[in-house]
C-alpha cells in the first residue's frame, strides 16, 4: 500500500496536480459534507443553509467539507485581499463546527471569471481552507484495512465553451490532455475500496444548459470513470439536486444543489437512470464505511428529501 501511495504522489506531481498525506484518527467510517454554488453574500437561502450545516456539524462527526465549485458567485476573487471572501464566505460561515473542519475546494466556472490562482493561494490565509492545487487527490482510510480515495478534478478547463471564451481567465490555458492523463492514471493505480471524484460541472443532468457541457463531460471525464472502476461522480452546476445511474454504469453521478439559490429541474434532456431530482436548495451528506456509501440530500428547510446506500461485497 505505501508503494501505491508513493506512486500516486509521483504521477500527480509528473501530471501537475497534487496528492495530499491521508489523515490520522478515523479507524471505521467517515462522513463529509458537499457544498457548491454558494457564495452570494448571505442571499437566498445562504445564510440560512450556512447555519443549518454549522448546526449539523455540531452534533454530528465531520471529517470535511467537499466544496465542489462555485464558491464564490458571479465573478470569483481577484486576490487574496477581495472583500469577497469576507462577505461571501467568512462572514457567513460562522459556527465553530465549520472552522474545526478542511474544506477541501475546487474552482468552478465562476472562479474563472476571476482569478483560480487566488483560490489556491487562500489556502494560507485561512486554516480550513484547503485548495492545493486545481486538482489533487488525497485518501481516507474506512475500515480497519480500507481507504477512500478522492480525486478533486477542475472541469471547466475540460469542456470546449469555457476554453474558447476569454472572459473565462486562464481556461484555454490550462493543460487539458495533462489533466486527463493524471485523473486515468491516480484512478488506475489505486486499489482502494472506494473511488469518489468530485468536481463541478456534471457529466450526467436534466438541465437547460447547454448540451456541449455534458458532451464534453462525458467524452472526457466519463469515459475514464467508467473505464477505472470510480463508484461516484459528484458535482454542483445545476443547483438542484440529482442522482443518476445510467443502465449498465457502475458510477453513481450525483448532482448537488445551491447552497443558496436553486433553479427547477428541467425535463429537456433525455437522461436514462435517473433515480431522483428536486429543485431545492441545500446540501448533502456522505458516510462512508467499508460496506457502503450512504448519503442524503438536505434542502433550505432542515429537511431531509432523499436517502440512498450503494454497497459494496
């Protein structure tokens, strides 16, 4: 196992992204929240939502937040010292419970409207602030022989309308096949229980944006999902919640809600295995043991809207 570890940090550091060391302390299970589309200055629902996952946190065993981008809407930050951060972020999430925690964050498109570079960098000004890199993995260990691995992907550099526009910063910039490369790779080498990868633009939704998004998505990254065995594809973009698994994949796509302002569930695409959608806003949890995968959407209200558990022998 400590080769496999080794050899993951070798490939993220030849392929440009990061491996970070797993915790110490978690024997049996873990539990992690996802958050995305959030940051608008404590409107719509963000405040409120920003209190109930303070409030969950507190009586219950985080072990992280998985922020899978749009951090901070419309237009990013500009550097380490935007007021941004204070008024979309710090000012907000304010319990305790959600300091005591990483949030481990990846970019969104919004990030790109800004700079990517400041989100990186802010992991030195805040503690539980953790961006890396634009993409790394890192692992959990579930069980007493198991691990987790979680592979955070930076999808907006991988899908064509988002390299082609200037107004997207440094996307066309970025290194698509090096990326891609190093995501088949960290997925191939690992043997582990579980392999969770997160990032922000779904490969699999109902939605009115546009169809290329998907197309690229799933040409690019579902292609490898598929092919390297991963159990769960997370993301936000939408900003409603969807679980989706279509015939014959064993890749549970999950499409998390706004954690501030949702949009309904469109019925335009034609997406075969969709399990559930729901047009709240919220934020969901996973807990993982080396059984299975148990998660549940949590909407604006408190309330619970959807359970599901993926097992595995």
């Amino acid at each position: 196992m400590k080769r496999i570890v080794l050899a993951i940090f070798i490939l993220a550091v030849l392929f440009g992204g990061c491996t970070q060391k797993q915790p110490k302390g978690q024997n049996e299970s873990f539990t992690f929240i996802v958050v995305s589309d959030m940051g608008r200055r404590g409107e719509s629902e963000q405040k409120n939502i920003a209190d109930l996952m303070g409030r969950f946190a507190r009586q219950n065993k985080i072990n992280f937040l998985a922020v899978a981008g749009d951090p901070i809407h419309d237009d990013g930050v500009q550097s380490i010292d935007d007021e941004e951060w204070k008024l979309k972020i710090e000012d907000i999430y304010t319990a305790p419970s959600l300091h005591a925690v990483p949030w481990h964050v990846v970019s969104g498109n919004h990030e790109y409207n800004g700079s990517v570079q400041a989100i990186l960098d802010y992991s030195a000004v805040s503690e539980r602030w953790n961006a890396p890199a634009r993409y790394y993995a890192m692992e959990y260990p579930v069980g007493k022989r198991q691990k987790a691995l979680f592979v955070f992907i930076d999808t907006a550099p991988l899908i064509d309308k988002y390299r082609n526009d200037k107004k997207y910063s440094d996307a066309g910039e970025q290194n698509m096949e090096q990326q891609l490369s190093w995501l088949d790779s960290v997925l191939a080498i690992s043997d582990v229980r579980w392999k969770i990868v997160i990032g922000h633009h779904p490969v699999y939704a109902k939605t009115t944006k546009q169809v290329s998004e998907r197309t690229d998505m799933q040409e690019r990254v579902g292609k490898i999902l598929e092919r390297r065995g991963a159990d769960f594809y997370i993301c936000g973009h939408i900003h409603n919640f969807q679980h989706i698994n279509p015939p014959g994949s064993r890749v549970h796509y999950i499409v998390n809600s706004s954690a501030s302002q949702s949009r309904e569930v469109h019925e335009i695409d034609e997406v075969e295995g969709v399990l559930f959608t729901n047009s709240d806003p919220g934020y969901s949890v996973f807990s993982v043991s080396a059984d299975s995968v148990r998660f549940y959407f949590v909407n604006h209200t408190g309330e619970e809207v959807y359970r599901n558990a993926i097992g595995k022998r």
